[in-house]
C-alpha cells in the first residue's frame, strides 16, 4: 500500500487503529462510527494482518445484519469492504469452512444488507466497488485452481522419471482437475449476495453475464456442505433430495439450504430486469420445487412472481393442442399448476393457498390456508426442519428482506396467494375492470411483494390484446375507438396515441417476449383523428416509405390524369365539329328533317338555304350527339 508521506497522519493512523483494537459491536454513536470509518480507509504504513483487518469488519456486522445503520453509515461500510478486497480473498481461499471463512461470509451479508439500505441511492452502491468484490469472492475458488493448475504444470515439466510416474502423476493430475472444476461450479453465499447488490444498482446485465459464465452444481463452501456432497455421492442420491443428515450441523444445513434459494430468487428477479421472463419463470419454478419438509417463505415469494410471469408468457404458448389423454391443456392449467417436482408440502400449500381466490378485499383474512396450520405456515422452511422450527419475528424479518421493505402492515397476507389467483383468473377472463378493481385493493401488498410493476405489465398486456383485436377486424378505425376505457373522447384519444406508441417501440416485443416484429403499422392522422394499420406488403410498410413523397407523386399523378381527360375532351369537340360541317352530315340532317315535315330556312317548297334554324320546338339537330337522339340511327346506314 502507498505510504503517507506525513508522519503526523501515520501516528494518527496508528492511534485510530489502537482506538479500535476491540472492533465496535455498533455504530449507533456518531463518534465511534467517525472513528471506525477513519481508521479503515486511512492508509496505513504497516499493513495489518489479515486477521486484524477482519476483525474489524466483522465486528459490526450483526449491527447491519440488524438492519442498523443510515444510509451514510451503510454506504460508508461498503467502501470499507471493497477497499480490504485483497484481505478477504485471501482468508475467504486458505481458510474455506473455517472460523475465517465463516466470518468473510458474515462480512459479504453485512454489505448485502447495507446495500439493501442504500436501495433508494443507486449510484451508491455502484461506486462503492461492492459488486467487483463480490465477483471476486464468489470466483475466489476458480482462481485458486487456476492457480493450482499452473503450478501442477510447471512442475510436472521439471520432473524427468519413468513412464510409470508420470502415468501416475497424470492420473492425480486428472483428479485435481476434476475437483477443481466441481469447486469452480460451488454456489457460495457470496453468489447470492452479489445478486442481491447487482438487482439494487440495476447492473441486471453483468449479473445474468457472471451467471451465464459461472454456473454452479451444488452448495459450498461450508466444511459440513463437502461432508454432505460426499455422503450423498456415496449413497447415489441428491444432498437436497436425502433430507437432512443426522451427523450434519443443521444449523449449516439450513443455511445452504436459503443460500440455495435466495440465489435462485435473485436470479430470477435479474432475468426480469433483462426482459427475459423465460429464464425468469425457470429460476423461480426452482425455487418452487426444491425438496423440503415444510414450506419456504422464498419459495411462496417465488410462486408469486412465478405465476405473474407465466401470466405474461401464457400469450407466447397459446394453448396446447394435445396433453395427457388427448385432451388439451388450458391458458388456466398451464399458469395455476404445480410443477410435478413439487413436495407435498409445498403442493398441499399451494392448493389451499388456491381456493380462497376471491376475497381480495378482505385485508384481515386468515392467510393460512384451508388444511394448513398456521404455525407451520409461519416457518420459513429454508430452516425450520434443519434446527426445529423459526420463531415468528425470524420469519417476518425474511420477509421484509425479501420484498426489500423496512414495514410490512399486511405481514399476514404474504403467506398468502389467493390474491394473485384473482388476478390470474381476472387477466384469462379478459375482465379488465374487474383486474383494474383487484390492483387498486391489492397495491399496498403488491409493492410489499416487490411485484407492483409485473402486476402493471399484467395490466398493459391486456391493453396490448384489445389492440390486437383491433386490428385484426379494422384497417382504419377511429382513436378514441382503439380503447375501451371510460371518458371523453379527448383524453381516449390520448391515452390511444400513448399505447400505440408504446406498441411501435417495443415492436410487440416487451409484452410478449418474442423476437418477432409486430405484423402491422401504425400511421395516425391528427386531423382527422383515425388511424391506419398497414399490414404486409402495403406502401405504407416499408420501412423506407416517405410520406411527403408519395404525396407529391400523388399530385403528379392526378395532374396527368386530368390532363390526359381534358385533350380527350378537345378531341371529341373537334371531332363533333369536323362532322358537323361536312356535306354529308348537312344532306342527312335536311333529309331528316324533311321526312318529318319540319320547315327549314326558305319554306317547304322555297328556294332558299337548307340549313335548319336554330332553337325552338321545330329546330334540327345541332350535333352528332344530337342526332344520334333525335332520328332513328338507321340513317346512317
């Protein structure tokens, strides 16, 4: 480390670090916690071991585990973990499953829940370098092996003996090999911890990236947890699966078990923010069917958001067209099921949990389920079968960590799941007045869930169908008609334009997560208030249509037609005029007229002109056309 060149800073460094040889159990005092903060980002001449520097850590660490702490105090403390980075690598490697390894994992919760305080204050979390130390804790086994790989390597290049050794020596090569891949893929604490900070600096992006490249196979690194992989091996049979061990800790049991969990959780909330509900729906359907003897409050929070993304994802699948017996799998099916893997327990939840659909309204029901006691609702089952039971306080505080909030005034109901049943049942109806009724009476518990914004999604996704609907029966159709929602026709108007402008920036795809563009366009006229839906193959679909030059070649065009109408017009007149004047047409027209006994000019038996007169009841045909109406067409033969 860089050494202050002011020996007065390095007493006083050496008289803060003396100051808190006893690590303070709390920062609740402004002084102590001035002190601790000064003494942990000064820079010091002589480097403490890296035992001290843990210590000072995790000295209060149950402080912010409590949910102690400002948000200065907390942002404060992440610098502080980010900064002895190096320090809690290195005891998080060399002393895995150890006091020293125990107490780096109580340190990365300490920074998870202090970050959960500076929730409201992202680019806080972000410039702390929390997230790169997190990453790097959770890959510490991958680098070490990489590590031990190299040094294998340069040593098996300096050895020089018999074929037999180095078949040997392979072979032990070969085995180191394989355990270190199997301990890059260990799912650590720091693996949930790191999800949990990414999910509140909204660095959704670089988490799904680390979980796409770091994927994990089982739980680690508690010296109890490789005891149980070893053990399950033996017997051919999931860790998970077994239940719980006799000869293990159950205390550490359970803590692999929320570990387990909370990743798969946090994984799934990651995946919504990257719009991928897919990936989403997979990690909390894990969270569902994990084997347990009691039901999980992560698994109910997951079967929340389970069943608002495949709500959003029921559109892509459609309805199956056969299942089990040749029948038919329903929108209703496909969403309200269990998966198959599910424990009775969780099932026998669930479907109690489904039948008091309904009662949406009623903000003091039991949210026990019918069949169900309610003091094994009450557990959080990520623990109660390990260590015999939580308390209701530990319950409520798992909660509150999970919907990320400081109260819960409807702590009962997030237990239960009838209320999302209803809006389930509401968005397959269509009932889109009846969701609106459900969202309004349920917004307190919905942003309690931390699923107001899916519920929102639910809400537009109908908006998206009633477009659909639209432009698979109209063309053209009127704005304030693209909407089915109350008012004047001022404000549907714009509600209209908002939605369809939300639909051409998405291109359909935020909605109904597929990749394919919408199959219609959208043109507005603001004059007229109507608005067009181009489908395939119209001028108004192709991307390089340029509306003010097709106007101008509308113009064009009608200005040839007209004038090719009026030469046509000047034709016939010159025509009609040729032919009245000529001879023959002056012969026809006396013989006509004579065969009538009309007079012409002179008298019948007078010598004068032969032309008729002009105008009144007796007067002759002025023109071709006149003639062809006033004497019989045989004439002309």
């Amino acid at each position: 480390m860089h050494q202050p060149q002011n020996p007065a800073a390095i007493a006083a460094a050496d008289a803060a670090a003396a100051a808190i040889s006893v690590p303070p159990s709390t920062l609740a005092d402004p002084s102590i916690a001035n002190t601790y903060f000064t003494t942990l980002l000064t820079t010091h001449p002589t480097p403490p071991p890296p035992a001290v520097i843990l210590s000072w850590l995790a000295g209060p660490a149950d402080y912010f585990l409590g949910g102690g702490g400002s948000t200065d105090v907390c942002a404060a403390y992440l610098r502080c973990v980010s900064t002895y980075a190096d320090c809690l690598v290195e005891v998080a490697v060399a002393e895995s499953g150890d006091v020293g390894g125990n107490t780096v994992i109580s340190v990365a919760r300490a920074a998870g829940r202090a970050a959960t305080k500076c929730r409201d204050h992202r680019g806080v979390i972000a410039s702390s370098g929390i997230i790169a130390t997190l990453s790097r804790l959770a890959t510490c086994w991958e680098t070490a092996a990489k590590q031990k790989e190299l040094m294998e390597d340069a040593r098996k290049k300096q050895q020089q003996s018999g074929e037999e050794e180095k078949q040997q020596q392979q072979s032990v090569a070969d085995s180191d090999d394989k355990s270190s891949k199997m301990k890059t893929r260990a799912l650590t604490p720091y693996h949930a911890e790191l999800m949990r900070c990414c999910i509140l600096a909204g660095h959704y992006r670089y988490a799904s990236s680390f979980a796409e490249s770091h994927p994990v196979n089982f739980v680690g690194p508690m010296r109890s947890m490789h005891a149980a992989m070893a053990s399950a091996s033996r017997s051919s049979s999931s860790f998970l699966a077994r239940g719980v061990n006799p000869g293990l800790d159950p205390v550490e049991v359970a803590d692999a078990v929320e570990t387990y969990l909370t990743y798969f959780y946090y994984l799934g909330m990651v995946y919504i923010g990257c719009e991928d509900l897919e990936l989403a729906a997979h990690c909390f359907r894990v969270c569902v069917v994990a084997p347990s003897q009691v039901v999980s409050a992560i698994s109910i929070a997951a079967r929340k958001k389970l069943l608002l993304c495949q709500c959003l994802l029921v559109e892509e699948y459609g309805l199956a067209t056969s299942g089990e017996g040749g029948k038919g799998k329903s929108k209703k099916d496909m969403i309200m099921e269990l998966p198959a893997a599910s424990s009775p327990c969780v099932g026998r939840y669930m479907s109690g949990s489904s039948v008091k659909g309904g009662t949406f309204g009623a903000k003091t029901a039991s949210s026990a389920p019918e069949g169900t006691s309610a003091a094994a609702t009450s557990q959080s089952g990520t623990t109660a079968a390990a260590s015999g039971g939580t308390t209701s306080s530990t319950t409520t505080a798992k909660a509150r960590q999970l919907s990320g909030r400081r109260d819960r005034s409807m702590e009962q109901n997030f237990y239960h799941l009838g209320r999302y049943h209803d809006i389930v049942i509401a968005y397959l109806k269509d009932n889109a007045e009846h969701l609106d009724v459900i969202l309004q009476d349920t917004a307190d518990l919905l942003a309690y869930d931390g699923n107001l914004g899916l519920a929102k999604r639910i809400r537009d996704s109908m908006s998206w169908k009633d477009v659909a609907k639209t432009v698979s029966i109209y063309k053209v159709v009127a704005l304030e008609k693209v909407v089915s929602k109350d008012g004047d026709c001022t404000e549907k108007r714009k509600k209209a334009e908002s939605l369809l402008l939300e639909i051409l920036q998405y291109g359909g795809r935020k909605k109904s997560n597929t990749d394919a563009s919408l199959p219609f366009g959208v043109k507005i006229d603001q004059e007229s208030g109507m608005v067009y839906f181009p489908r395939e193959g119209d001028e108004l679909w192709d991307d390089d249509y340029d509306e003010e030059e097709d106007d101008d070649d509308q113009l064009q065009d009608m200005a040839t037609r007209v004038k090719t109408c009026m030469s046509l017009a000047q034709r016939v007149r010159e025509l009609d005029t040729v032919l009245s004047e000529s001879n023959r047409y002056q012969r026809l027209v006396i013989s006509d007229r004579t065969s009538r006994g009309l007079d012409t000019v002179g008298g019948k038996t007078g010598g004068g002109s032969s032309m008729p007169t002009e105008g009144g009841p007796g007067s002759g045909p002025m023109g071709v056309a006149d003639l062809g109406r006033s004497s019989p067409m045989d004439a002309f033969d």
